[in-house]
C-alpha cells in the first residue's frame, strides 16, 4: 500500500529533526533552511539524472505553490525546533494532519459533496489525542511566539501535502517535485541570508558542521517517500500514518536528549499505532485495489 511510505518519511524526517536541533546549536534558521536547500539539490539533481527525468516541468505555478508553501512550512518548523522543546515543535508541526481533515471536510461541504469517511477522519482525530498523551507538549510563556510559528508550521505543512497531491495527480514524478522544493528552499535560505550575518565557522561546532550534509540528505529521502505517499496513496489515511513521526521523535529525545516517556506517554503511542492501523485496514476495506496503489 503506497500510503505506508509515509512512515518511512516520517523516520527520516525525525531523524533530520535530530539534527536540526543539534546544528541549530551554531547555525541560524536561514542558513540551515539554505544548506538543506543546497544539499538537497545536488542529491536529487544525481537522481533525475539517473533515472531521465527532466528538469523542465509542464506545470511551473504547481509546482511554485507547491515550494512557496512548503518553505515557509519548512523555515517555521526549523525556527520552532530551535526555540521550542523537540516534542513541542514536533506536535505542533504534525497538527498538519488536523488541517488535511478539515481542508477536506471544509472542501466537501463547500462543493456540497460530502464523502462518507467519518471513520477515517476519527482516526486522523484519533492519532492526534495520540500525540498529546504521547508529547504532552508545553510551552513557557516566554515560548509562546515560537509556538504560534510552530502553529503555523503545521498548517503551511497541510496546504504543500494537499499540493504534493495535486502535482502526483497530475503525473508529476516525484523527484521532480522534491527537486523544486529543494530548489525553493535554497533560494528562500539565500534570500534570507541578506538581512542576516552569516555564522563564522570558526564558531561552528564540528557537531553542526558534521550534521549538515545528512540534514539535506535525510530531508530529500523523507519528501521522497512522503511526496509518493501523497501522490498514490488515500490522503486521510497518509494524514493520519505522518503521526509515527511522534513516535520516532519521542524514541529519538529519550535515547539522545534524556527525556522520559511517561506512562499517559506509552499509552499515546499505543493510541498513535492503533489508529495507524484502523486507517489502513479501513481503507483496505473500503478499496482492495485502489487506482494508483497497485504497483
């Protein structure tokens, strides 16, 4: 089922979480979002060429939507994760799975075309609360503007899945639309680096330093895999399959940052896997042999 490549996007994505927050130590969000950037470009730039596929794209405001939303989704989330604990920043980025379900009922409504997935939208619903009991994220008054970006993140998140989509229906190969996002990211990171000093790397860590190529790589893997997910697979059920990113965060902060996963915690993620698994064997059900997820 194509949709289950969403939870190898959401390791790699939690794996690059890691570090980002270890790079962010020496690196400010704009050059982190521009060395992603920039990473990212050269490694899929090697995949297009491996596998033919052109750089010309037939539809360039697609795929410009596409970048702009996921950028500023990216630039949030990267500011979060700096300036809020990893399971904060990560709940509130994972909110996008909220967002998905209500763009697709709000959509449904407005069309008057209501589509009978209640019981997938419960799971989605579902592997949210899972996510609270998981993180039980906080946030000090201090924080609170960095939550609202962290907010903001999710949502901006929504709207460049929704996109991936749209391009995937289209017949956009996905290394294309993963090269375009790069691309976008590397520009918005350049653009930024304007009205902002560039760190001296005489007061790089080598930590940071040595985390930068994997950032760019994991962060091209992970939009690989979830840009197919998108693309092949039912959206509500990838909604709610993005939420094993919480489960992989929360592994990574309790072997590499000393955190502790409380029992209310364990029983989030028992809640998380379990509405995974409604979703998919729902759509299993509802679908055998969906159009799309054959192959």
């Amino acid at each position: 089922m194509q949709a289950l490549w969403m939870v190898l996007a959401s390791f790699l994505f939690a794996t690059m979480g890691v570090g980002v927050k270890i790079a962010s130590e020496s690196f400010t969000t704009t050059e982190l979002v521009l060395y992603r950037g920039i990473v990212s470009m050269i490694f899929m730039g090697v995949v297009m060429r491996a596998q033919g596929v052109s750089m010309r794209t037939p539809v360039v405001a697609m795929q410009a939507w596409r970048s702009l939303t996921g950028v500023l989704s990216l630039g949030a989330w990267f500011y979060a994760i700096a300036h809020l604990p990893l399971a904060t920043a990560m709940t509130l980025n994972y909110m996008s799975g909220v967002w998905i379900a209500a763009f697709i009922v709000g959509g449904a409504i407005l069309y008057g075309k209501p589509e009978r997935q209640g019981p997938l939208l419960a799971t989605v619903m579902a592997g949210f609360i899972g996510v609270v009991l998981t993180l039980r994220p906080t946030i000090d008054q201090n924080q609170l503007f960095a939550g609202v970006i962290g907010l903001l993140s999710g949502l901006g998140a929504a709207l460049a899945y929704l996109q991936v989509t749209a391009l995937g229906r289209v017949g956009e190969p996905e290394a294309r639309t993963v090269f375009y996002f790069a691309a976008g990211s590397a520009v918005a990171g350049g653009v930024g680096l304007l009205f902002t000093d560039l760190t001296p790397w005489a007061a790089v860590s080598w930590q940071a330093a040595a985390w930068l190529v994997p950032i760019g790589v994991l962060a091209s893997l992970g939009q690989w895999c979830m840009t197919r997910a998108y693309s092949h697979g039912s959206t509500l059920v990838v909604a709610n399959l993005q939420y094993s990113g919480i489960v992989f965060a929360s592994v990574y902060s309790l072997l590499l940052f000393g955190d502790k996963i409380a029992l209310i915690g364990w029983l989030g993620i028992v809640v998380i896997v379990a509405s995974g698994l409604a979703a998919t064997a729902l759509r299993a059900r509802a679908l055998p042999n969906p159009p799309g997820e054959e192959h």
